[in-house]
C-alpha cells in the first residue's frame, strides 16, 4: 500500500473519481422521498416565510428535527436558486470535510500513511459517497462526529486548547443537526477512555463540566425560542427521536442483532479480503493495551455497537463507526506486505469469500434488471444495462480477488479500490438514468402543471394521492397556493365552480370525479395520465392532473 501512496497518479485518479461520483446526476436527479424532500421543503419554507426556528412544511411532520442542517439547505438556496444541486451541495460538503479532518486530524493520531490510506478506503467504500449525494442529516452528522472523535483522541495524544475546543465545536455543531447521537458517541467514548486508556487523566483538561453546558448552549437556546412559538413541537421531538427509538422501532425500521455488523461487510464489500482480519487484529491490539487500538474500540463500542442493542435500526445510524473502520482496514493494509504479517491465510480466504460475494452481486443486479425491473418499471433497457455493467465490474473484481489470492498485494489493493470506486461510478451512470424517469413522476406533475396553469392558479391535491413530501415540494415552486381535500366528492364540485384550479388526484378519486361529473351532464375539459414508481414503497403510482 506505501508504493500506492507514493504514486502521485494512483491517487488522482482515485480523488478524481470520488469528485466525480459525488457530484453526477446531482443537479438532474428528483430528490429522493421521503427525507430529502422534506428537508428542502423545511429549508424553502424558511426562506419564503422567514421562519428559521421550526421546520414546517407539507407531509413531513414526522421528518422535524433541530434546524441546523436546513440552515445550510436554505442558504445554499440563498447562493444558488432552490434546486436539486444546492439541496445536495452541504452533504457533498460535509464529507469532502470529513476526509479532511479524517486526513489533517487523523495523521496526528493514527499518523500520515494510515490517515490516507483511511481516506482512499472510505472514498472506495459502497455507502459513504453514496450517503453524499442525498441530502439527509447524516453526511453533515458525520462531519461533526469525526471532528469532535478526533480531536478528542488527538487531545490524548498531545495536550491542546486547539484540540480541545475542536472537540467541543464537533460536539456542539452536532447536537444542533440531530440532538443526542453525537452525545452518545462523544460521552461513550469520554467515558470508555477515562476507564481503559493510560493517559485517562489527561482528560480533565477537556473541562466538561465547564464546555458541555456552553456546547449544548445553542441547542438549548433554540429549543427554548421554539418552545415559546410552539411547546408541542419540542415534546413531540423528544417522544419521537427518544424515548421511541429506546423503547421500540419505529415506523417497522428494525432488525436482528448483527443488522449493522452486516452494513459494514456491505459497505466495505471490496475490502472483505482484510476485513475479518481488521476487527480479529483490534481484539488483539486491545489485549496488549495499545493506545490508538483503546481509542478504536472506544469509538466503535460508542458508535456501533451501542446501537447494536437497540430495537429501532436503520442503516445510517452507525455511520458515525465507519471512520473507524477504515482505520483499522488501512492498518492491514500498511502492513499485509510484511513477512510476518499473521494473517495472509485470512487473506487469502476473504479473497474467495469477496469473488464469490461480488460475483452473487452482479447475479442479483441480473436477477433485477431481467425480472424486476421489467416487471415493476416496465421497461427492459434495464436488462442491458445491467448486463452490460456486470461484464465491466465481475472481470475486475475477479482480477483484484485473484492478486489477492496470490499475494500480489500491490496490485490487488490498487483493483479493490478501482472495483468499488467504480462500482459507484457505473451504477450512477448506467442504472440510474434509466430508472430516473419512472421515480421522478412528482417533478413531472410539477411541470405539467405549470404548462397548463395560469398565472394564480390554485392546486388542489385529492386524499388518494401518496403523501410524499416531493410533491408539494416541486409544486411550492410555482404554486404559492396549495390546498388537500380529504372528501372525494369536493373534487367534482371544485371543478364546477369555473375557478383557476388544477387538481391531482389517483385512479380512485378521477374515476369518482368522472361519474360525478357525468351525473349534471358535466364532463373534465382536461385530463391528464402522469405514471410513476414509488422506490420507498416499491409500489407503481398513477397521477390524474384534472382542469
């Protein structure tokens, strides 16, 4: 891995196609329903009414949460329009700068190799850039999360006001995006380090009882200002991001013990040749009481496994650990070319375990592009495309398995890190496209709307309509006036009237409104069919726009 890391074209062309999959398709893609939606509603709702402490918008009260990530929505909105790319631009962002800190800060820990070798890991990885490309609070969570770990674990290692307020700005700036999380991984680990590490009393110069209470100033002071507009608000925050996610799931996202141990293989699939070997060689570094191995489990006991036991699951809640983990999986790859490197039989392993697991990938994305797709998005590009992606990918990642294999580590490293980069290239630029037309049917309406609307029309959105919050959101574009009717039989009576209305309602409801209508001799002057397909509800759904 050090010939890599020395090789300057090596690493541009790895930084190249991570910038590149960050930013593709980020200004053409609808946003996904439902989180990304309801936060560039919240965002575009505070710059249209001036209210920057409580997020409002249509169909996403379930989606509030504390302001800091619509802040930077709705500034970016402020410098580049309200769009797709300015949605996306502060997760793009925030883990651009969580490699940086995993860089700047992670070198003075972990020192410069390993810091790198972390970063490369990460930008290969199958979740991370991913993650990037959709506006949710978990990119810039992530962000703070690794500032304030590792500064922390910087401050142990060398003593520094600057590392010390670091922590705090991390800690301070998360609790602001999401409430407890980054209490839970900061205050574990504190309190892992202050029971296990050598240098434990080291952190008494953290002066928590002094910081903590300035860092949650902020927060407390918002949550105060809106507790004064709306005291509802703030109890239902609390029932809904607390005490129900310790108590049970919530809206059915759970799963078995092991849910997330299961996340990391898939999010770093490419590097399951060293992967086992990463987590058994930690246990073994914890035993002979290394620093930075005390430090690395702090961390994962904090962000990983603390979520392990708790009932409501989603993907996305351990991302603060894979930091960590591409530490430790950059560790055996600095070290896998040394003769007395103790795990080459695991090595060797994982490389037949990774060929077969990627090859039963590619098979699956067949599986779908023949069966599924066609079925569901009714269309058979998909089947090309896919093919065509798997004879592109399955011969590189049978190449990087075999070098591994053969203890070729060079080479083989350098192919891993080639698959899973581009992997996510290939999946953005070919797949993609092709299912973009069917899941963006709540921007179509949106335009068709504005086609066929006058200038102060109203829209009228009937009951049988999903409620997914990308649809009022492209509809506020243009349509200041906006108004859901829970009665079918209004529909037919809005219609009468002769007023500037535009209505969207589903099969249901346009049938009823027809024979409605048909009954005082009346007939719909225009109709028309908008298709689509629901990805979070994997449900096909059919629009009627009536005037």
């Amino acid at each position: 891995m050090q010939s890599l890391l020395k090789n300057r074209w090596f690493l541009v062309v790895v930084v190249a196609i991570f910038l590149f999959n960050l930013f593709v398709m980020n200004d053409t893609a609808m946003l996904w329903d439902e989180d990304e939606s309801a936060y560039a509603g919240f965002a575009a709702q505070m710059l249209e009414t001036g209210d920057w402490t409580i997020p409002k918008f249509d169909w996403s009260e379930i989606h509030r949460k504390p302001p800091l990530h619509f802040w930077t929505i709705a500034v970016s909105y402020k410098v580049f329009g309200v769009n797709e790319f300015a949605t996306r631009l502060p997760s793009v962002l925030a883990i651009l700068g969580t490699l940086l800190v995993l860089f700047f800060v992670g070198q003075k820990v972990f020192g410069r190799d390993t810091a790198l070798t972390a970063c490369v890991v990460l930008m290969a990885s199958l979740f991370v850039p991913n993650v990037a490309k959709v506006a949710v609070v978990d990119s810039s969570l992530l962000f703070c999360q690794t500032l304030a770990v590792l500064s922390l674990c910087a401050f142990l290692r060398e003593p520094s006001w600057k590392w010390s307020l670091l922590f705090w700005l991390g800690v301070t700036l998360g609790v602001l995006l999401k409430g407890p999380p980054i209490l839970i991984l900061t205050g574990g680990l504190w309190l892992f380090l202050a029971i296990f590490h050598p240098e434990r009393k080291r952190l008494i110069g953290t002066h928590p009882w002094v910081f903590l209470p300035l860092a949650l100033l902020p927060l407390l002071i918002w949550g105060y200002v809106a507790w004064q507009r709306d005291s509802g608000f703030i109890t239902w925050l609390i029932d809904w991001y607390i005490l129900k996610r310790m108590s049970g799931s919530v809206l059915g996202q759970t799963g078995p013990p092991g849910y997330y141990l299961a996340v990391f293989l898939l999010s770093f699939l490419v590097f399951l040749p060293v992967f086992p070997a990463a987590l058994w060689d930690l246990i073994r570094r914890i035993r002979e009481r290394e620093n930075t191995a005390l430090m690395l489990a702090g961390w994962l006991v904090s962000g990983w496994l603390f979520y392990e036991i708790l009932p409501s699951k989603l993907p996305a809640y351990t991302l603060a650990a894979h930091p960590a983990i591409a530490v430790l999986i950059a560790h055996q790859l600095l070290h896998i070319h040394q003769e007395n490197y103790p795990y080459k039989k695991w090595v060797s392993g994982g490389s037949v375990m990774f060929v077969l697991l990627f090859f039963a990938l590619m098979v699956g994305m067949l599986y779908a592009g023949f069966l599924v797709a066609p079925m569901l998005l009714g269309g058979s590009k998909m089947v090309v495309r896919a093919i065509f992606m798997m004879f592109l990918i399955w011969p590189l990642s049978f190449i990087a398995g075999t070098l591994m294999f053969a203890k070729r580590y060079t080479y083989g490293i350098g192919s891993l890190i080639l698959t899973g980069m581009l992997f996510t290239t290939f999946a953005w630029l070919f797949l993609m496209p092709q299912i973009e037309p069917y899941r963006n049917a709540p921007k179509r309406i949106a335009d068709i709307a504005k086609e066929i609307s006058t200038e102060g029309t109203t829209i009228i959105i009937g009951g049988d309509v999903s409620a997914i919050p990308s649809i009022p959101f492209y509809l506020s574009q243009d349509f200041k006036y906006r108004y859901y009717f829970d009665d079918s039989k209004e529909i037919a009576n809005t219609l009468r009237t002769g007023y500037p209305y535009t209505i969207i309602v589903g099969d249901e409801w346009k049938a009823i409104a027809e024979k409605d209508m048909a009954t005082t001799g009346d007939t719909i002057s225009s109709m028309i069919h908008v298709k689509g397909f629901a990805l979070d509800h994997m449900t096909p759904e059919s629009y009627w726009i009536l005037r």
